[in-house]
C-alpha cells in the first residue's frame, strides 16, 4: 500500500521532451551566421537611421538575434562536436568561448565592426567545422 502511495506521488503528471530526445544529426554553423548577418544589418540599419522608432526596432531584432547565435552555436558545441574533434582542433573550445561571448555583446552594442568580429568568430567555427567532416 504504502509503496504503491509513493509510486503515484512520484509519477510525473507530465512527459516533456527536449530537442535532443532523438539526435538528427543536421549541424551546420550556418544557421549561427544568418543570424549573426542579421545582428550586423540591424547594428547598420540603427546607425542609418535617426527615427527613434525604427532604431529601438533595430535594437530589439538585434538582441533576439544574438540569442539565436548563442543557441545555434551551444546546439553545435554540446551536440555535433566530439572529443576527438577537440584533440585534433584544441582552439575549439576558446573559439566558442570567444563566439558566445561575442553574441552576448553583440545585445550591447550597435557597431557594426562588432557585428563583423563575431561573422569571422563563426566562419573560424566554420572552418574547423568543414575540416571535421572531410
């Protein structure tokens, strides 16, 4: 009885279930440089414009986009890139350190060259990325 009690209290109620329940196994640090080119036109977009509307805009687009560069650039790190990819790339691990940070300050600022640095952090990715699939 009394195990029976404490099975059902610690059922849950809900079954949730995560992105990575069943790996696809498409990764690819495009998806990160989309939106990163879509931090760096709105960083260009809020120096060209005057009107205050169109500039929060641009702010407000801006910081969602980064976010997506984190989450599209933490999905690659955790879920493509292995061990062995680290033993033969041991910059990996600073250059996405280097990136993430990047997107973070990316909400921070509406300079384009900063736009432009984290375009280059992600084709670095990129680049060690194509070497891991040859």
């Amino acid at each position: 009885m009394l195990s029976e009690l404490i099975g059902t209290l610690l059922t849950p109620s809900r079954v949730a279930h995560a992105h990575c329940d069943l790996p696809c196994g498409v990764y690819d640090p495009a998806q990160a440089r989309i939106e990163a080119q879509s931090v760096k036109a709105c960083q260009e977009k809020f120096q060209g414009s005057d009107d205050p509307v169109f500039r929060e805009r641009a702010v407000t687009i801006k910081e969602e986009r980064a976010d997506l560069v984190k989450h599209h650039l933490w999905v690659l790190w955790t879920d493509y890139f292995k061990p062995e990819h680290l033993q033969a790339h041991p910059q990996l691990h600073d250059l996405f350190w280097q990136a993430t940070k990047e997107a973070g300050l990316a909400k921070k600022s509406e300079d384009p060259a900063q736009g432009e640095k984290l375009l280059g952090l992600i084709d670095q990715i990129a680049d060690v990325f194509a070497a891991t699939k040859k």
